[in-house]
C-alpha cells in the first residue's frame, strides 16, 4: 500500500499534491445525501413467468465471449439480463442476454452511449441487482443470487466505485465512518483494528489519517473519488466495477485517479470492470473491451485489436466519433454519423439491436437477433455480416 501511494504521488505534479494535501481546498457546496450504495429502484422487477423462457443454448458451446485459454475465469455471467417493470406495466429490458467472462486480475472496458445498460450491467454482475434471468459464477462457483445471504457473502468480494463522488458518500457521516461501514457489516476487525485499517486506506488512496473525522463536503471531487475507493477497498475485494469513476471530475484530476487505480490493481492483484463513455480512457486502461449497445454486447476484443481492426459496424460509428489527438490525421479522418435514434429498451427492435441505424443491414438483420462470436482469435462480433 506505502509502494501505491508512492508511485501514485510520484506521477502527480506538485500542484496537484499540494491540491491533495491541504484537505480543505477545492471545497464543494454540494452536500445532497445519498445512502453511499446506489439502491435498486422500487419499480418491480419482471416476474418469474416472464423468465420461463430462459434460453437453453449453451453459452460455452456458443463462445460467446467465454475463450478462456490459459487464464483464470472470476467472474462468468451466463445469458445475463436485467429487465426492470415500468409504468403500464411493461418491461424494459435494461441488459438483455450478456454471456461474458472476466480474468482475474484484467480490466474489462465496458463502453457505450448513455442509457446502453452499462451501470445495469455492472450492478447485476456485482449482486446489487437480482438478473431476471441467467446465472453467475464466481471463481467457479454458481452464486445464488436468490439467496440474500449469498448476496451479501458476494458484496465481500465485489465492490462498486459510483460515478458521482458527490451523491455516493452520505454527507451526514465522517470520512471515518462512510470507510468502516463495511467492515462493520462484514464483522471485520475489533473497533481499534478498523480505525488502524481506516488510517492506512485513507494513506493507500493518498489522502492521510487526519482527514477521518472530516466530513464530505470538505473535500473535492477528486478527494471524494478516493474515498469511495478507500471505501470500496475497506472490504478487501477482489472484484472492482468502477462505473465511470472519473467522468465527474476536472480533467486534471483524472489522470491521477486512474494512475491510483492502475497501481491499486498491481499492488493487491484486482479485477476491473471499468465502464465508460470515453474511448480513449478505456483504451489506456483496459486490457479487452466490450462494446455495448441497447443491452447487448456488439463486440469483444483486446484493446489493441478492437482499434486495430474494429469489425462491428457500431463500434465502428463509435470509434470514428472519437478525436485523434494528431491535427492532420483528425482532418482526414472519415467519420461514420450513424442516423437515428437508439430504440427505446422498452421495445427493442427483433432482430439485431442496431439494424435501425444500422448503413449495412439486411432484410436477415431485421429478424434475427446475430450471436456474439468468435471471427478471429479472441475477438468476438455479434453481427451477421462480419
Ligand atoms: N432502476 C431502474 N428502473 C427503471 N429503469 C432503469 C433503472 N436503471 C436503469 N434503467 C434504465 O435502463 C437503461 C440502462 O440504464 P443504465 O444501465 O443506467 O445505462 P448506462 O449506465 O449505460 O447509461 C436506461 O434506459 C435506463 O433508463
Ligand atoms: S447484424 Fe446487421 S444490422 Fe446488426 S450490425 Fe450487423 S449488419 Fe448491422
Ligand atoms: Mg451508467
């Protein structure tokens, strides 16, 4: 933890350190409360006759994102979806049949436009919310994820990193407290224990002891972000779902979140899933990514071969949207506009879920929903034409 904290520091320019150190600077009006953990909405999920008719294909034989080779499989969703009942009673089908494997010790890129499912997703893998259908397992092992004491023996070992380090940590507790809640949950530690385990988290995350007994509001957004990593750390974990954990804060600040993550992961061997809406941040921090549309994930790749040669046509659309940090390259680069408009998850298109926007769609598109595959090594397309 000293060795994060130092490499961390050591990447960080001397004004963003004094930034950290003075604690007080940065300070932030903003102290609307939240619980810390992001509940599930009271909209009701669908209910059990609607999971009849669970898919019985196997999702191994299929390959669906599942190529193991050598490495360790943690956490493995099995047609994962998350359906959520909205008003007359319809459902909005949020993740709709994700097969996915993650390694230990990788970080999975997860990224889409807005609304694409991606928290849902996260939430579900992480035991938060209950899928409507499929199954999970964890190094090996099913989770029942009917029981709430599965649930809750699973959030020992998964952990979330919110998005919005403003609403994530309730403004009415103490640094100090908002990091030993779970330990407190999960019976860790005598009372002295926790408080010496709080002083060397918040140490880990760069911020120091003393900064226990303040509450949030005292700090910046980037201040904040690295409690909620203490916190989503407290617990020892070893699956992370960061859902955009930089994407709320000041562009210099950023790098110096990610680098603390980087180096958190090396130093106590975690696994990511790292969702976000930036391509490039995702690229730099990613070893695969997927690309998720309408629920679904569209394709499936290494970093480096997604950009490469990216085969879906909407991670295609997606990636020539982003700017290349090179002027001549930027003016000469051909941008695919997709037309249109997502459809609503309420009531996705039958076949393929981008056939709407979709320049290459065929009458075949329109009908029948294409299967995530593996076209090349390791590189897996969900698209009929590819
Ligand atoms: N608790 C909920 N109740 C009803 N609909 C929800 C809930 N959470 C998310 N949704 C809907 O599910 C879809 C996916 O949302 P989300 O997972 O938040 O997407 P993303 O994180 O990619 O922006 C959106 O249409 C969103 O409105
Ligand atoms: S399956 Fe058809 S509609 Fe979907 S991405 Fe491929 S070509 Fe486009
Ligand atoms: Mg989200």
């Amino acid at each position: 933890m000293e060795a994060t904290m130092k490499k961390t520091e050591d990447r960080m320019t001397s004004e963003q350190s004094s930034a950290l150190s003075s604690g007080d600077e940065r300070v932030m009006g903003k102290t609307e409360a939240s619980s810390g953990r992001e509940v599930e909405s009271p909209i009701d999920e669908v209910s059990k006759e609607e999971q009849k008719d669970e898919r019985s294909k196997d999702p191994v034989k299929e390959k669906q994102g599942t190529k193991t080779e050598s490495k360790e499989v943690l956490l493995k969703a099995e047609h994962i979806s998350k359906y959520f009942r909205v008003s007359g009673g319809r459902a909005l089908h949020a993740v709709e049949d994700v097969n996915l494997e993650i390694y230990r010790g990788e970080t999975l890129g997860l990224v889409g436009e807005s609304g694409c499912g991606k928290s849902t997703l996260g939430r579900t893998l992480m035991g938060i919310y209950k899928p409507t259908k499929g199954k999970l397992y964890y190094d090996g092992k099913e989770l029942d994820l009917h029981s709430t004491k599965a649930r809750f023996d699973f959030t020992k070992k998964a952990q979330i990193v919110f998005q919005d380090p403003y609403a994530s940590l309730d403004s009415r507790m103490t640094v100090g407290s908002i990091i030993e809640e779970g330990m407190e949950i999960h019976n860790m530690y005598d009372t002295a224990g926790r408080k010496k385990r709080v002083a060397e988290l918040l140490h880990t995350v760069g911020l120091n002891s003393e900064h226990a007994s303040r509450f949030p509001h005292e700090f910046s957004g980037g201040q904040r972000q690295r409690i909620g990593i203490a916190r989503a750390l407290a617990i020892e974990p070893e699956f992370i779902v960061c859902d955009e954990p930089i994407s709320a804060l000041d562009v210099s600040i950023q790098a110096q979140v990610i680098n603390l993550l980087r180096d958190l992961q090396k130093d106590m061997h975690l696994t990511y899933l790292f969702i976000a809406h930036d391509l490039n941040i995702v690229k730099y921090i990613s070893d695969r990514i997927a690309v998720m549309y309408l629920g679904s994930i569209m394709e499936l790749a290494s970093s480096e071969d997604l950009y490469k040669e990216t085969l879906h046509p909407y991670s295609q659309a997606l990636l020539s949207a982003v700017p290349i940090p090179d002027p001549d390259k930027e003016t000469t680069k051909q941008r695919e506009i997709i037309s249109g408009d997502v459809p609503s998850p309420i009531n996705r298109p039958k076949g393929c879920p981008f056939s709407t926007r979709c320049p290459k769609a065929t009458e075949r598109c329109k009908q029948e929903m294409p299967v995530l595959r593996e076209v090349r090594p390791n590189h897996f397309c969900a698209c009929h034409i590819v």
